[in-house]
C-alpha cells in the first residue's frame, strides 16, 4: 500500500508556480491575482480560505480577501462580485461555499465572470467542461486527477466508484474519469444518497472516490482488495483532547481501508493540498489568459 502524499504533490506544483511566477516578473507582466469572498465565520470555511489566500502569498501571487458578515444582503454581495469582474488586475474570483441560506447561491456563481470563474462553478464553464472544452476544471476534482497523474497511476478501462454527486466534487470528478484522456478513460458508477447497493457497487471498483462528507462512511468491507482509494473528506468530530476541540476524519475508515489498497489518499494532506493546488493552477492560466 503507497500513501498518495498530496502534500508533496501540492509542493512540487506551487513550486513549479513560483517559478512561473518570476518568470512573468522578469518579463515585467503582473503577477497572478486571486480575490477571495468570504461570508460569515464557518470555522471550516475560514481554514480552507485562509489556507488559500496563504498559499498565494507563497508563491508570489496578490491575494484580496473580502470578508463580510452573515447579514450582507445579496444586492451588497453582487456589486462586490461585479467590481472584481471589472477590475482588469483581478485573474480569478472564488466565492467560498457554503452561502448563507438568505442569499441565492445560483445567482451568486452566475454574476462571476465566467473568464475569472477559478472555481468552475459558472454554468458557461461546467458547460465546456462536460463538452471537453478547456475551462477551468473544479479544484478538488482536478487535484484528483493530477494527484493521478502525478503517481502514473493506470485508469484506462478502469472501473471507477464515485460516491457522492455534488456540483462541486462528485459530479465533476465523475466526468473527467470518464473522458478520453489521461488520466481518465473510465468506467463510472456515480453513486448517492438514493443508491440501493452501494457496498457492491463498491466491491467491483479499481478506483473508489469518496465525497459524501460523513465520518468513516467507507469501511473496509467495502473495498476491494488492491482498490485505488481517495477520500475527499474532510470532517470535523468532536475531539476533548485536542485544543481546537476537533480533529479531521476523511470520508473513509482509514485503518480499515488502507491494508487492502494499492494506493490511499490520508486525511489531511491527502485531497486537501491538492485542490489548493489546483487553484493556484487555474488562476495562473487566467492570468496568462489561457484555461487549462
Ligand atoms: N466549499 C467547499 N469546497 C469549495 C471549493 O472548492 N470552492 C469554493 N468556492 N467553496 C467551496
């Protein structure tokens, strides 16, 4: 069993970004600009954007981040939206989700500038996704697939068991293991919620993707032996003996699982680093105006 160590993948990409990142320096061209929004004070989501913004500043790249209360009205959150749209240094806009429940996520991707859309939410950039068009590919799914890529790990005719159906993971992810590409080149289950045998389901996959958000869903009688297992997951249980209260559980049962696997993503510095990775990647081809 090898673990997939997204830490080290994540290093050698943003390393390779802050190379790239001087270069353009040289060049006199202006460095990468990444505007983050964040609404409210989700401890979960302060952590992944604080993490991304960090990130930034590693590499060279300019970072915004709007902070704003739960009470914003959607009308005040719109026009912010619409100024990055139009301020020519702004590369890439990211919207951190969950959005309060007053205001309308939909229309909130909707108003980004689909040529600043980093996070490929917009409809326009799923669209030429599902297309196989270039666009910018959803963080955590495109980490998947350089984190694939990155450990040559063999996909095509593969079959591939996606659990979860999200707009963010389950449903891209799904879609570039299915693509006539490398990594890709799939056979793929896309399992949820209403999915009545997904422990079988599971038994038949070379390659399982985890993406439910529940604690240890994936226990070990549910992989087979020398599966390819990657745990999105990043869940916060109740912890008394850590000082944060917490600590982080993937999607998987990793004592469980990991024995039987050829490859194991861990929880933390699994998917994590990687989708931050990711990122950093899309907003460098907005700001060369290139997507992916
Ligand atoms: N919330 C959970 N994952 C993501 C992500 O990749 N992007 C944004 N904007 N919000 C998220």
């Amino acid at each position: 069993m090898q673990i997939l160590d997204g830490k080290l993948v994540s290093k050698a990409i943003k390393d390779q970004l802050a190379l790239n990142v001087a270069e353009l320096k040289a060049q006199g061209k202006k460095v990468p600009h990444l505007a983050a929004i964040l609404v409210g004070n989700d401890g979960a989501s302060e952590t992944y954007v604080a993490s991304k913004v960090k990130s930034c500043a590693e590499i060279g790249y300019h970072s915004t981040l709007l902070r704003f209360d739960d009470h914003i009205s959607e009308k005040h959150l719109l026009d912010h939206i619409n100024m990055l749209n139009e301020n020519p240094d702004v590369d890439g806009i990211l919207v951190q989700l969950p959005l309060p429940k007053s205001i309308n996520e939909e229309l909130v991707i909707n108003t980004i500038d689909p040529s600043k859309d980093v996070d490929g939410f917009h409809p326009m950039n799923v669209g030429k996704m599902v297309s196989g068009l270039p666009t910018f590919i959803p963080a955590t799914p495109y980490g998947i697939m350089l984190m694939l890529e990155h450990y040559n790990i063999e996909t095509k005719g593969k079959h591939a068991v996606v659990i979860g159906r999200s707009h963010i993971v389950g449903t891209p992810m799904s879609i570039l293991l299915s693509r006539n590409s490398n990594p890709g080149n799939c056979t793929v289950t896309l399992c949820h919620s209403q999915t009545k045998n997904l422990k079988e389901l599971c038994l038949q996959a070379d390659i399982v993707v985890a993406a439910i958000g529940r604690p240890d869903f994936v226990t070990g009688d549910m992989v087979k032996e020398g599966a390819v297992v990657i745990d999105v997951g990043i869940n916060r249980v109740a912890d008394n003996t850590k000082k944060s209260g917490f600590r982080l559980v993937g999607d998987v049962k990793f004592d469980e699982v990991a024995p039987k696997c050829s490859f194991i993503t861990p929880v933390p510095g699994g998917v994590g680093p990687m989708t931050i990775a990711a990122l950093l990647k899309n907003t460098y081809h907005s700001a060369i105006g290139q997507k992916g």
